[in-house]
C-alpha cells in the first residue's frame, strides 16, 4: 500500500481543516444553488403545472357531457318505448269503445224502430 496516500493525524491536521473547509464550501455553493435555482424552477414549472390542470379538467367535463349525454339517450330511448306502448294500448281501447259505441247504436236503432211499430200499430 505504499502508493495510497491516506491523510491522518501524523500531518499536522493540514488535511482536517482542508476537508471541513471544503464540506463548508460545498454546503454553501449548494445553498446558493438551491437558493436561486428553486424559485427559477417554480416559475418555469407553473405554466405546465397549470396546463396539466387546465387539460384534466377539459378531460372532467367532456367526461360529465359524455355521461349526461349517454343518460339522455337511455332516457329518451325509455319515453320512446313507453310512448309506443301506450299508443298501443291507447289504439286497443279506442278499438274496443268504438265496438261498444257501435253496438249500443243498434241496439237503440232496434229500439226506436219496434217504438215506431208499436205507434204505427204494425205488431
């Protein structure tokens, strides 16, 4: 090991202040860095930050639009089926009242013509 060079006590504690002054120097060029750097990142980081935010909520609403609009359809598809169906039934009890309607007609129409028979002295 006679090419390693380790610093220790025996050089007269030249390598002891050499190294706390270098991790000094290193703490505050980190600082400093940290200092100016950092709020130089925030403002350049804002704009993407409140884009990204801008896009999700772009994203949100066309996913309510895409529901309300899913919610519609089912919706009006129902009311379409219900309507059908209560034509249907409407047309069946328009159907069955005009048969009765009918029916009640002759039946009067016998009526005033055995009254007619019966003034006219015809039985």
């Amino acid at each position: 090991m006679k090419g390693l060079k380790i610093a220790g006590p025996k050089q007269g504690g030249k390598s002891t202040t050499m190294s706390m002054l270098k991790r000094i120097f290193w703490g505050l060029g980190a600082a400093t860095l940290t200092y100016v750097v950092v709020p130089k990142m925030r403002k350049m980081a804002k704009p993407v930050v409140n884009k990204g935010m801008d896009n999700i909520k772009n994203m949100a609403e066309k996913g309510k639009q895409t529901i309300e609009n899913y919610k519609s359809r089912c919706e009006n598809e129902l009311n379409d089926m219900t309507i059908d169906t209560s034509l249907g039934q409407v047309k069946i009890h328009n159907d069955i009242i005009s048969n009765k309607i009918n029916t009640l007609q002759e039946m009067v129409n016998k009526l005033q013509n055995e009254i007619n028979q019966l003034k006219n002295g015809n039985i």
